[in-house]
C-alpha cells in the first residue's frame, strides 16, 4: 500500500492511512466517536465550545507544510489519524530483535505488554484535557486562551492516534480499552486516571504552563522512546504527535518565561531590588520569584514519578522486547542490546544518596529520566537568562530528583531541593518553603482574571514577541460566543 502524505478531509474522519480500505476498522472508529464528542462536551473547555478559536489543522504530515489556521469551534475540529511516512527497510533498533525487519503486526508474544504502552500514553491524552477544562474562564489573554484550546484538540487528537492503534490492532480488548479512555476521569474516586500526575489539579495558569513545561516534557520523551518502537504503526504515529507536541512545551516555556519577566520589570519599575520581599512585590499585581520556584518544585517532582521506579523490570523488558527504546536510541553509540552494559542510578544507601552502578537493562528509566532532567535544564537556564537581563538578582534551580518523591528510590525520603537528606520534622518545619502553600495558591488564583480584548494582557504576564501564525498583537484568536 502506497502511504497517502496528504489528509483526506472527504472522510468523516480525517485520515492518511486509507481507513476507508479498512471497513473493520472504520466502523469501529465511527462506532467510538459519538461517545468522543460526548466526553469532549462533557470534559472539554467549559463555556467555550460554542466560540470560534483560531487553531491549526494537520492537513500533511510532511513537516515542511502541515498544517492551516482557520476558526473553527472546537467540537467541529478534526480530529484524525496521521502517521509519519513509512521508512522502507526499517529495522529494529535495539533490543534482542536488533536489526530484524520491522513489524507491521503486533508479534503475538508482546501482545499484552505493547497493548498496555498504548493504554498508559493513551490515557494522558483525555487526562490533561480533564485537567484544564476550567482555564478558559480566566484566561490572561485570548492569545493565551487560544493556545490552551489548540494544546486541548491536539491532546484529543492525540487519544485518537492510540485509539486507532487499539481497534485496528487489537480486536475485542482494544474496542473494550478505547471504551475505558473515555470512561475514566482525572482525579476522580471511583475511576481515576493511570497515572498519579494526571489526577492532579490545575487550579491557575502557572500550574497550567508549569505542566507544559514539564509534563509535557515527560510526553516528549515519552514518544521519543515509542517512536523507536519496532512495531511499526506505533513509531509513525509517535513520530508525528512529536510534531504536535513542540507546540505544546512552546506554551509551557513561554509561559513561564513571560511570567518570569512581567514580575521583573515590575520590580524594576517600582525600584524594587529584593526578590524575597514578597508582600511588596505582590502588591505590584505580579507572581513573586520564590512562589514561581515552588512551583517549579512542585510541578518537576510530579512529572519525575511519571518515568517511575529508577530500577525496572518492566521497562527492561519492553527495552529487551523491542518495543520501547532510549531518548534517539538510534543516535546512541552502544551495542543497543545493554546485554552487559552498566548505568550509574542515584539510590538511597545508610540514609545517604548514593551513585550505584546497574545493568543498563534495568535502568532504562534512570537513563530517560537524566535525558529529561537535562532537557528541563536548558529551559531553565533560559528563564534565568530573562531575568539577568533585566538586572534582578535570583536564580530558578532545578530541584534534586530525590525532593518531593512518590514513586521510586526516594518515596520514603526526605530529600530537600537541594539534595540534602533531612528527617520528617525538619522536612514538616520547612515544607511551605519549598512547596506552594495554600495562601500562596490563593494569591496566584485572585491574580487570574480574565482578560478579553484582543491584544490586551493580564497584569501578573508579558505580551509574546510574536503571534501564532505571525498575526497582529490585536488580532482577536477567540470568538468569544455570546
């Protein structure tokens, strides 16, 4: 079959994998997507699905030209399955199949564990949807509104990528799958989300580019591990959502960085040199430095349990499979097969925090989550430059990846961001200095109103240097419905 670059948009859903070839599987799709637009109704933006949002539309996926702007409202918009082009002659890249072809079926041995991969990616897509349905509401700006809503229907569009791998690949169990994605709910009692990070709140938009910036992160070097997948389908379909997902951290790292720099220039104005002297920096309508640390703290420690226990069988398993690999596992210089390779893992020794040497096998985590850890690094670095260049003395830090942890060598720790052990009644006394407090959520919220005049901003973040898709400063990216 010739793989089809462009989307065809003559299809209920838009596809380029010749689903209407694929009866099975195009009425099992259409089957599902009455109950999508229930959820999306039910768990999408509130208050807002009857606007006209200025979003991108993947009609290629070559990454040359892939994408349109238009208005559309957001339960009109698209959604479909897009795959990266095939590669002829692809092979596995790692693993114990290293260098056998590709598969184009799922190799029934590995069945239930690909099958899980899909359901845990699967399941953080509706999740963070769930998340920040509420945000529109007290949007800074509409330029910020529209980005919250093109990172939603993406997020939707992304679920429909793990949910076509579900029904074309799996029969009965995945059609039952795809059904629980859109039956459980983020923070929910009786039928939470997978994953501990996704049942979490996003009470205000710093929370909200906090989990761009880092969550999204973690979804970045998530896909960039499937993408090397040797089943085939799973690394073109995570091939592509990568190219949806830069957009995604875009929002994050600006956020934070536009907040980073309205709280500066407020302090320079003011004639205000002490970045501790919270209540006066507060008056002045913006985020203090020390609070957007915690906030950093708070969001890195909740995406670090995402790449789970640093020593892991199960992750070795999918490594040794060939159905999950490393960060661009085809640009590391090794064997790819770890048979007799170690990895340094940070562990918890006599109370100490020691360097450990592991089979690498086993510390496929560790090794992802130092690649993410890095990653984060950069990003912080350019916030840091921000402020330097407005003169403001402080400094944003990374927490240690021991702080705050429930998952892993350090869930029953006590780790300061600095990485010094402590007992439970230092860490009690010194909480709220290292995490945000409930007054401090307070604050951030009472900062939040909305704001809605083309090319106006709340007074607490920064106007971006460029619009999306090169518009005016007061161009209006939402239709807001009366």
């Amino acid at each position: 079959m010739n793989d089809i670059i462009d989307v065809d948009y003559r299809e209920k859903i838009p596809n380029n994998v010749n689903l209407s070839e694929d009866r099975r599987v195009l009425r099992a799709l259409e089957s599902w997507h009455p109950g999508y637009l229930d959820w999306w109704k039910d768990m999408g933006p509130e208050g807002f699905q009857e606007s006209l949002v200025y979003l991108r539309t993947a009609v290629s996926v070559d990454p040359k030209g892939w994408a349109k702007f238009d208005y559309v409202k957001m339960p009109e918009y698209r959604w479909g399955i897009l795959l990266a082009p095939h590669e002829e002659g692809r092979t596995v890249p790692f693993g114990k199949h290293y260098g056998e072809p590709v598969w184009q079926e799922v190799p029934g041995e590995y069945r239930a564990l690909l099958r899980r991969l899909i359901v845990i990616q699967g399941d953080t897509e509706p999740a963070s949807v769930e998340q920040q349905r509420h945000l529109g509401k007290t949007a800074p700006s509409l330029y910020d509104m529209r980005n919250l809503f093109q990172v939603n229907v993406e997020e939707g569009r992304h679920l429909w990528a793990m949910v076509y791998l579900l029904q074309k690949y799996f029969g009965r169990d995945g059609r039952e799958e795809a059904e629980e994605l859109l039956r459980r709910r983020s923070g929910s009692t009786d039928k939470p989300r997978m994953l501990g990070a996704f049942n979490e709140a996003t009470p205000d938009w710093l929370s909200f580019f906090c989990f761009s910036f880092f969550t999204d992160r973690d979804g970045k070097m998530q896909l960039e591990s499937l993408a090397q997948s040797g089943f085939d389908p799973l690394s073109r379909t995570c091939r592509f959502m990568l190219t949806e997902e830069a957009h995604h951290m875009f929002v994050g790292e600006t956020g934070i960085g536009r907040t980073v720099q309205r709280t500066c220039e407020a302090m320079k104005a003011a004639g205000l040199e002490d970045p501790h002297d919270i209540e006066r920096v507060r008056a002045l309508g913006v985020i203090d430095l020390p609070t957007i640390q915690k906030k950093l703290n708070l969001h890195y420690s909740l995406t670090l349990d995402l790449f789970g226990s640093e020593v892991s069988t199960n992750a070795a398993n999918a490594f040794n499979a060939g159905l999950k690999g490393r960060f661009r596992e085809t640009a590391i210089e090794d064997d790819h097969k770890l048979e007799s390779a170690t990895y340094p893992v940070l562990k918890m020794v006599d109370g100490q925090i020691r360097r450990i040497d592991e089979p690498a096998l086993t510390a496929i985590n560790m090794r992802l989550r130092d690649d993410y850890t890095g990653d984060c690094q950069k990003g912080i670095g350019r916030f840091n430059k921000i402020i330097e260049r407005t003169g403001v003395q402080f400094e944003l830090k990374l927490s240690h990846v021991g702080f705050h942890r429930h998952i892993g060598e350090f869930r029953d720790a006590h780790v300061t961001p600095d990485g010094r052990v402590i007992d439970k009644a230092a860490w009690d006394k010194n909480r709220d200095k290292y995490l945000p407090t409930a007054a401090d959520g307070d604050f951030i919220v009472s900062l939040t109103k909305p704001v809605a005049e083309p090319g106006k901003f709340a007074s607490w973040i920064a106007p971006p240097k460029v619009g999306i898709d090169n518009r005016p400063g007061e161009f209006e990216y939402v239709k807001i419905a009366a």
